[in-house]
C-alpha cells in the first residue's frame, strides 16, 4: 500500500518532533537520525504498512534503533 505524499510527509515531521522530545536532542540531530534509519526506510517503501502506525509507536521504534 502507498501512502498519500502529503500525508505521509506530515507524519515525518509528527514523529521526527517526538523523537526530539523523548530523547532530548534537538530538532535538526532528530531530523538527520530520522532520515538515515530504517524506520524511515520501512515508511518510505511501504513495509509492513509501517506508515498505517502510530506516531508514538514510530518515534519508539527510531529511538530504540538509535540505540
């Protein structure tokens, strides 16, 4: 399944921002992690419908990535 650009792109920045906030670092570090991991990867290509979960759940799964 796709997932509408626009849409999708307001889910970047949903989960990128909470990221931010549950690890701490700022903004632009939370941006650059999330856009080099797999997470994003997963959401990008559609796997596993991962762009279908919350936003909260996705911020988890970069942080405990980031690990």
């Amino acid at each position: 399944m796709t997932a509408n650009r626009f849409l999708l792109w307001h889910k970047y920045v949903r989960v990128i921002q909470m990221f931010s906030a549950q690890t701490g670092i700022p903004l632009r570090e939370a941006l650059e992690r999330f856009y080099l991991s797999e997470t994003y990867a997963e959401m990008e290509q559609g796997i596993s419908d991962m762009h279908c979960r919350s936003d909260g759940y996705l911020a988890e799964e970069l942080r405990l990535e980031m690990l």
